[in-house]
C-alpha cells in the first residue's frame, strides 16, 4: 500500500509539476515580449526633422531613431485630421469605417476595440499622457481607449509592475496652434535657412511662424529624449520598440486638412534593437493604421479581422539585404468633416478621399460646390463666426488673405489653399512634386487618371467606405461637439 500510495504521488507531483511548467511558459514568453512606446506630436508634418535634411529644426531624439533603426520616407496618415486620424491608429482601421469618429470634435463608439484595450486583455501594463485620442469623448465616459492617464511617462512606469511589458501612448498638445510669436527666431534659428513649402508666400512674417511651428517640434523632440533617457537608465531600452511620428501635416494653409503631401504625409522612425537586424532607410507606403496590427503581432495577440492596416512585423525584421515585395503600391487617405465651417445651413465638412502612388496623387472631391477650407464669408457662416475654419489661424493665413488683392502671386498662393476646387484633382508627381499643378482633364493624362479613378473607388468599395456606395450623408449629421475659431481683429 505504501509503495503504491508513495507512486501515485510522484506521479501526481509530475503532473503537477508539468501543469506549473505549462502555466509559466506564457509569463516568461510574456516578459520576452518587447515593450512599445509610442510617441505622436499634434500636428508635425513631413519633412521637418534633421533626418530628413532639414537644415534648421533640430531633432537629435528622431534622428537617433532613424539612425538606430528606421527611418520611413513615406508614411502617411488616414485623415489630416486630429480626431479621426487617432481613432485609425487606434483601431488599425481606415477612418472612414468609424462612423462618427470620422469627424473632427465627435463621439468614439463603443464597438470599436483598440489596440490598447487588446494589449491590456493579453497582459501588457498600458497608459498614456498629453493627447491621446480627441478632440470628442468616447460613447462610455469613462472608456480609457488609449489607456490609463497619467502624469507622465516616469510615473507610469514607477507603478507598473516589475517585468511586465508596457505599451505607453507618449502625447503632446505640440506643435499646435497658438504659437509664442517669435519663439523660434529669439532661439537662435536662421530664419532665412527654412525651406518654406512652395504653397507659400516667401514674406518675413510667414518665415517667423514657420520658426515658431519648428520652435515647439523641438519642444516635442525633448519630450520623446527625455523618456529615452529614462528607459536606458532602468536599462530597458534596447527591447522597447519606440514609434516617433505625428497625426498629420503642419497647422497652415494647404497643409493639415488637406489630402496633399503637406497635411497627409508625415515624419516616422523606429528603434527596436533587439528585434530590427541593422538600420536603414524605408521607401514603403506605409499608413498609420499599419501601427496597430504591427503592435499586437509582436506582442502575440490576434489581430482582429476587422482591423484594415497591413501589420509591419516583417518588414521591421527584414535584413538589408532581402529581396522583398513591397508593401503596397500606393497608399489612400481621406478626409470627412473637420470644423463646421460651411455656410448656413449646410452642416457638413469637405469630403474627399485619394491615392497616392510613386508618380501621381489623384484626389476625388464628393462635394465641389462646398469650401475646401470652409466659408471666407465668416457672416454667412454655420457656426457664427467660422471663417475659412479648416485652417488654424495664424500669421500665414493672415498674410496671405491681407495681400491677395496687393499682389498676383499671393492671389494664386491663396487660390490653392482657399478657392473652391473640382470634383477630381491630378498631380504629375515626377514634374510637379509639391502638386500645385492640376492636371486632371488633360488629353494626355486621361488614361492615368481613368485608372487611377477606378482604382481608389473600388479599394474604397472593398474597404467598406459609405462614399463608395453612393452614401457618406451620415458623416454630416453625427454631432459637432467642438466651437469655432476666432477670428483675428485685423479682419473684422
């Protein structure tokens, strides 16, 4: 009996000892997972960074990024928009598939799940700082899609618990408007080194603001050093994946709010040396919506079927020397309502969508007849008061409607950005990379954009958008929650 009884319980206690070894095998695969910090700025357009040869902004923290690991020469956003531009990332999903978070100012609904909230489910410590997701609310108040606040980047990391894997959402309410003026010139910028985009007028005062939009880029860069710091003191920095971008274009005219290279395109570089072989350069159309998928891969969580973004997993891993397909062969993006900024009573905003290859970026305008930046007749406006409300105000918006009428040039700079604009726009890429020339109704362009017409509308199809299929009138009648603009004095 004894040596029976004596046998069962070395068996049971290999059972046993067996079942622990199984139970701990996902903990300790759990702690070998990376970390991810993701570090967004409000409003940072490509090509404002040292990476990228800028010869005035300095920005040693992304440049380490892209020298470390990669440097993206083509990502791009799903809207140039704050609010619907965030809801993508977090969703990995197109913007246009967020019901009312689509918009600018609106409501997250509840059955969209987040990255975050799927990192937290599978074990990962998850918060975030500054902007998150908004401006708008989530349709539960209390909902924490981006994670739990905190006070910043230290405190989190003080509380969470020792080797668990974090995900951390690193905000910035930087580089947005309003601005200190001359901010950036008292910090020993050489204003007449900026390159100023070629949609704008080359006037001193359209130079100080840039300087003051680069001021606070900086600002932002400090911010995602200081938090490199932090982790190379705790010695975790090597196996936590670190994201630098923004959530699209700079705050002027022709930029945010618009689906050109200046408000869609934006800067991004990653370092994760223990999972990306060597550093380099990457020439892919990669879209903000790929963040999420690519997160929760390297995490070993499922990627939800309903997340439309292209998981980038293997392109981080991917050796130099591997001959690989590229990712896609263009990119899309669009825009809903942003303010509400049309004439009485149309409540809606511009909606657009558009795509983007290596040659050309064609871009469908659903609703000419509107404003593209809203109303200039700021009394005839939906919103009292709202005055070309698409664009942030500013020193560069200032000049350049105070000195249309004074000077040819300035009217044909203010035209690109203010006056209303056809059903379809072309742009000839390889003559014309800042895409001031519209080409579309040209007879020798008419086969490209055929096929580049048919091309966005039956991706957009197939990517559930409702402007597709000949609806979209939603998107107008989800509520507003935000104000207007005021308008500068000089202009009353």
């Amino acid at each position: 009996m004894r040596s029976a009884t004596s046998a069962k319980h070395v068996a049971t206690m290999l059972l046993l000892c067996v079942a622990v070894a199984s139970f701990q095998t996902p903990s300790s695969s759990a702690a070998e997972r990376p970390n991810i910090l993701f570090a967004i700025a409000d409003d940072w357009g490509w090509p404002h960074a040292g990476a990228y040869g800028d010869p005035v902004v300095k920005t040693p923290a992304f440049d380490r990024l892209a020298r470390e690991g990669l440097l993206f020469h083509h990502a791009y956003v799903s809207s140039p928009s704050c609010t619907p531009s965030r809801g993508a990332i977090l969703t990995g999903q197109w913007h246009w598939r967020l019901g009312p978070a689509a918009n600018l100012w609106s409501v997250f609904p509840d059955r969209l799940p987040t990255y975050p909230e799927l990192l937290a489910e599978a074990g990962y410590a998850v918060g975030c700082t500054g902007k998150a997701w908004g401006p708008g609310r989530t349709a539960t108040r209390n909902r924490a899609i981006a994670g739990t606040r905190y006070k910043n980047f230290q405190t989190f990391l003080q509380k969470r618990s020792p080797n668990q894997p974090f995900c951390f959402w690193l905000g910035t309410g930087d580089p947005h408007r309003p601005y200190r003026p001359g901010s950036g010139k008292a910090s020993g910028m050489d204003l007449e080194k900026i390159k100023l985009p070629a949609c704008f007028p080359d006037h001193p005062e359209v130079r100080g603001d840039v300087a003051d939009y680069y001021f606070e880029v900086q600002r932002f860069d400090q911010l995602v050093g200081s938090a490199m710091k932090l982790l190379e003191e705790l010695e975790e920095l090597d196996n936590t994946l670190i994201l630098m971008t923004g959530d699209h274009g700079m705050p002027f005219p022709r930029c945010k709010s618009n689906l050109y290279d200046t408000g869609t395109r934006v800067p991004l570089a990653v370092r994760w040396p223990q999972g990306i072989p060597t550093a380099r350069v990457v020439e892919d159309f990669v879209s903000l919506t790929d963040l999420a998928p690519t997160y929760l891969e390297l995490a070993e969580v499922k990627v939800p079927d309903e997340m439309t973004g292209l998981s980038l997993a293997r392109l981080l891993q991917q050796k130099p020397q591997t001959a690989a397909t590229p990712l896609r062969p263009s990119i899309l993006f669009g825009k809903e309502r942003h303010v509400v900024a049309q004439e009485a009573p149309d409540k809606g905003g511009y909606p657009c969508r558009a795509i983007r290859t290596r040659d050309f970026l064609l871009i469908r305008n659903f609703q000419p007849d509107r404003w593209p930046a809203g109303t200039p007749f700021y009394q005839q406006a939906t919103i009292r008061g709202a005055w070309l409300a698409d664009c942030d105000n500013g020193p560069t918006k200032t000049i350049m409607v105070t000195q249309r009428k004074l000077d040819a040039q300035y009217q044909r700079l203010y035209d690109l950005s203010f006056a209303k604009r056809p059903a379809i726009e072309l742009y000839d890429l390889q003559k014309d990379p800042h895409q001031l020339v519209n080409v579309a109704g040209r007879a020798q362009y008419t086969k490209v954009q055929t096929r580049l017409t048919g091309q966005l509308m039956e991706q957009l199809e197939r990517s559930g958008d409702p402007r597709a299929k000949g609806g979209g009138q939603d998107f107008d009648q989800h509520p507003y929650l935000g104000g207007a603009p005021k308008i500068p004095a000089a202009l009353k």
